[in-house]
C-alpha cells in the first residue's frame, strides 16, 4: 500500500463514521420520541435538538398520523440519506 493511498483510507474512513454518528443520533431520537421518553430530561433534550438541527430539511416533509409514524418516517428518511450518501463520497474517497 502507497503512502498516498493512506490519507483517502482515512479520509473515507472518517466519511463513513461522520454518516454513521448522525444516523445514529436520529435513530436515537426516534427510539427515545416511540418509546416516549421524558421530554424534560436534560439527555433527551440534547438528542431532540441535534436531530431537530440535522434532520431539518426532512422533519415536516410528511404530515401523517400518528405522531410516532411521522416521526419514523420523517427522521427516517434524513437518517437513511445520511448513511447513503456518507457511504457513497467514502467509496468515492476511497477509489480516487
């Protein structure tokens, strides 16, 4: 392995563990908001908002009922493009 090809393994590895962490954390939140989790916990709040902030484009893209699906599938959608396209500039990253 050259030594140039190292930083694009990193680079591409940080890329994906980036897409992996902001998933993660809107996952979180639609486990803590479907298994109704005290809102006034200090823990759950911060998950609120980071996944407010990073699914913001996608949060009201759907008004459906219940609640908890529009969450799911609101958040989800931003969760599900987040991995997709981290991974995809990681493989992209990785090749070049």
């Amino acid at each position: 392995m050259s030594m140039s090809r190292i930083p694009r393994l990193s680079a591409a590895a940080a890329t994906a563990v980036v897409a992996d962490i902001v998933a993660g954390i809107i996952g979180l939140w639609i486990m803590l908001y479907v298994l109704e989790a005290n809102r006034a916990n200090g823990f759950v709040d911060l998950v609120h908002d980071a996944a407010d902030w990073l699914a913001g484009w996608s949060r009201d893209m759907f008004v459906v009922e219940p609640d908890w699906w529009r969450v799911l599938l609101n958040y989800g959608i931003a969760a599900v493009v987040y991995l997709a396209v981290g991974h995809a500039v990681a493989r992209l990253v990785k090749r070049a």
